[in-house]
C-alpha cells in the first residue's frame, strides 16, 4: 500500500478549492513543527515530495498526495505558529476546521503531539471539534527519539487517560520516531487497514 508511489494532487487555500474527494483520506494534524511532513516522508519512503523545515509554520495549504490509485494522504498545516500574523493564523485554523469537520471520505486524522510538549490547548480544540463531527482520529507521538523511553510511556499514559470518555478516537496511540524509524511500520499498518489496502 504505502509502497505505491506518492504525487503531488493539490494545495487548497480554501474549501472551494479543496479536489472533489476520489479516494479515501488519512489526514496529518498538529501543531506547527510537530513532523507532520515529516511523518508522511517516512511512512511513505519517499522524499522530496513533501516539503519540511525546521522553521515552524511552512506547510500553510493544505496539501493533497495521492499514493497511487489507493488512497490520498493529507499534510494539513499546523496551527500554533507563533510567528504568523494573528489573521493569517486565524485563516489557517478555520481551514483545517473545516476540512477535518465536513471532508466527505475523511477515514481518519492522525493528531500528532510531540511527546516532549504532550497536549496543548489547540489540540484539545480539535479534538472537541472532531468528536462533535464524529471525526474518526488517532494520537500519533512524534518525535520520541527526543526523550527517554520511560517518559514516552508516561506521556502516552496520560494521554490515553485523559481520552478514555472520548467516543470518536481510535486507541491505542501510537508512538514514532521519523529520525530513527522507530514506530513507522506499525502506524503504517494501522493505516493500510483503513483504506483496506
Ligand atoms: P509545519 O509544516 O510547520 O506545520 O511543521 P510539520 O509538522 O510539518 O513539521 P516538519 O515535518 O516540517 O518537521 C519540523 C522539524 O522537526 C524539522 O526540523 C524535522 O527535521 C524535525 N523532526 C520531524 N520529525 C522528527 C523526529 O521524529 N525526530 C526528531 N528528532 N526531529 C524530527
Ligand atoms: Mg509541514
């Protein structure tokens, strides 16, 4: 599945602008700089095709990729973003508000956290958002490479706690490592289901 080769579709500024929705969608979000693009290079082996940056807040479209004819991964851009202009920011919050709540063939949005930080404010924000549209999403950890195993655990721990009433989300979380690798395999195997690839 995540085999097949991964293209560019479309950058949406908009919701007018979103591509009429022909295959299944796996959605990336979080926090700006959180390894969204990241994460979608290593689970897809293919780099190059989605940019990242060290520099918070440089995916601001959402952008569309097609992993050949089976299903369309979403980089969805980050919010949070300190630097950003105060509307500029807004615009992009309305944005991935809208396309996480009424996306027709929306499977699923992985909700990456990065596990030194944990959850903030935004996320909860999202997550209401997507529990009151019934949403289906997941917890990724990101970049647990930074932090010793033991505190992983910990976070994911909390985590996983603080969502148990929730009815829209997929548990178990799932913990990665882009740098290290660590993880990706199973959340590509998670993911693959979805799409019955
Ligand atoms: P925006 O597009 O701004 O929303 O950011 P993003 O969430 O797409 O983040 P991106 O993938 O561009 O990564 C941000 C920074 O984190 C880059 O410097 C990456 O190299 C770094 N990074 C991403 N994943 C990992 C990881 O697993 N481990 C470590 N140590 N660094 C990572
Ligand atoms: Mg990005």
């Amino acid at each position: 599945a995540f085999r097949n080769k991964l293209t560019f579709f479309a950058a949406a500024k908009s919701s007018s602008s979103f591509p009429p929705p022909e295959l299944p969608e796996i959605a990336f979000a979080g926090r700006s700089n959180v390894g969204k693009s990241s994460l979608l290079n290593a689970l897809t082996r293919q780099w190059g095709i989605v940019r990242t940056s060290d520099k918070p807040g440089l995916t601001q479209t959402i952008n569309f990729f097609n992993l050949g004819s089976k299903l369309c991964l979403v980089d969805l851009p980050g919010y949070g973003f300190a630097y950003a202009k105060e509307e500029v920011k807004d615009a992009w919050e309305e944005l991935v508000k809208e396309y996480v709540s009424t996306r027709v063939g929306l499977k699923r949005v992985c909700l990456l956290i990065d596990t030194k930080w944990g959850m903030k404010p935004r996320d909860h924000e999202l997550i209401n958002l997507m529990e009151r549209s019934q949403t289906k999403y997941q917890i990724v950890l990101t970049k647990t490479d930074m932090i010793f195993p033991i505190d992983v655990a910990r976070h994911a721990m909390q985590i996983e706690e603080s969502l148990k009433a929730n009815k829209s989300v997929v548990q178990p979380l799932m913990m990665v490592s882009s740098k290290s690798g660590a993880g990706i395999r199973s959340l590509r195997t998670v993911l693959s289901k979805i799409a019955r690839l």
